[in-house]
C-alpha cells in the first residue's frame, strides 16, 4: 500500500537535518527524531510491514547500525529472522567480508557465513535508514549473494538522488526508497 501524502509529512517532518556532521558541507539525516516520535516510527513501520507482508521473504538483513532498527522491528512483525551486517571485526563466527570505497579509504562489513543457511536459496529483503553513494548497501547485497542467498530488494527510509547510488544499486537488486531527498 502506498504512503498517503500525509503520512509522508508525518514521517518526513520528523527527521532532523544536521548542517555540516560529522564534517563540513554534509547535510546529516537525524532519525532519532523519528524513533522517538511514536506517530511517525508507527507510521513508518505498518507501511514496510503493508509492503513487505506479500514478499515471502524469509530474512531481513540489517546494515550496522541504524539498520538493525528498523530491519529487527520489521522482522519480528512479519515473523521472520533478521540477520546483522556488521562492520569488520564485529561478528564472533566465521565470516565473509566485502571492502567497499568511503571518501577517504576504504571500509569493511562482515555476515555470519551461515547466516542465512536455515532456509534453502533465503529470500532477503536489505535495510538501512539512508542511501547516499551506495558503496555500503552494495557490498551488502553482494555478500547475502555470496552465502547462497538471494537479496530480493534493498529498503531505504531515505534516498539521496543527487547521487548515483540507487542507480548503481538497481544493477544488483530492486531498490525501495519511502522518501527521497533531492
Ligand atoms: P553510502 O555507502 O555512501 O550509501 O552511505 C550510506 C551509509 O552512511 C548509511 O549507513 C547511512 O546511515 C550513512 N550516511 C551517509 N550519508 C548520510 C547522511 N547524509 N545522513 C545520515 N546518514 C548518512
């Protein structure tokens, strides 16, 4: 089901822009806001469960850290389990791991190599609360592809459009964004 437009407002309204965090020049996208803003996280949450309730999924996949947010709420009201993606280091088993570009260098996330392995070829839904250049979110789905699985969607509460990461994404997987940023 579609977002009404005043169910966008309610959402939109509650995320706080932050001039120039962690640096200069970066507008940062607060969801704090609307974490603790019961109306908007309700709003929110009922809409992805009205979406993703006819996916069939088996898994969500959740990018350290704000994704674990909304991907385990998201998962516990469809019934289903929810996997971390964490940054390197983190996870205590064995692990794959893909770099991905930052600005400046290079980062690493890690999954559970069996993460997924409860479900035969798992269908995976990806979460995070923003995409901006992508880097992340594709090295995310690259590595739910790698353990067998497969990455369905990849889900974003916010979407900046004036840069190439959903594009570049859409390579790879469906890309759902609730609101964009442009
Ligand atoms: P990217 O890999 O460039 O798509 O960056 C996505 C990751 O960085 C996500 O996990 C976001 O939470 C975070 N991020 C990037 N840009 C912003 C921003 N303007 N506001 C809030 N979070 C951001």
């Amino acid at each position: 089901m579609e977002l009404t437009t005043n169910e966008k407002q309610i959402i939109e309204n509650s995320i706080r822009d932050i001039k120039d965090f962690p640096k200069e020049g970066i507008v940062f996208k607060d969801i704090t806001t609307l974490l603790n803003n019961k109306e908007a996280y309700a709003t929110l949450m009922n809409h992805l469960h009205s979406r993703y309730k006819e996916y069939n999924l088996d898994y969500i996949a959740g990018i350290d850290a704000r994704g674990f947010i909304f991907g385990a709420a998201l998962a516990q009201m469809l019934g289903i389990g929810f996997v971390p993606i964490r940054k390197k280091g983190k996870l205590p088993y064995t692990t794959i791991g893909e770099k991905y570009a930052l600005e400046y260098g290079i980062d690493e996330i890690e999954v559970h190599l069996d993460a997924f392995s409860g479900v035969n070829n798992a269908r995976v839904l990806l979460i995070d609360d923003l995409i901006a250049t992508g880097g992340t979110a594709n090295a995310a789905a690259t590595l739910i592809n790698q353990t067998g699985a497969k990455c369905i969607e990849a889900c974003f509460i916010l979407g900046l459009t004036f840069l190439d990461g959903i594009k570049t994404l859409k390579e790879k997987t469906d890309v759902y964004t609730v609101l964009e940023v442009d």
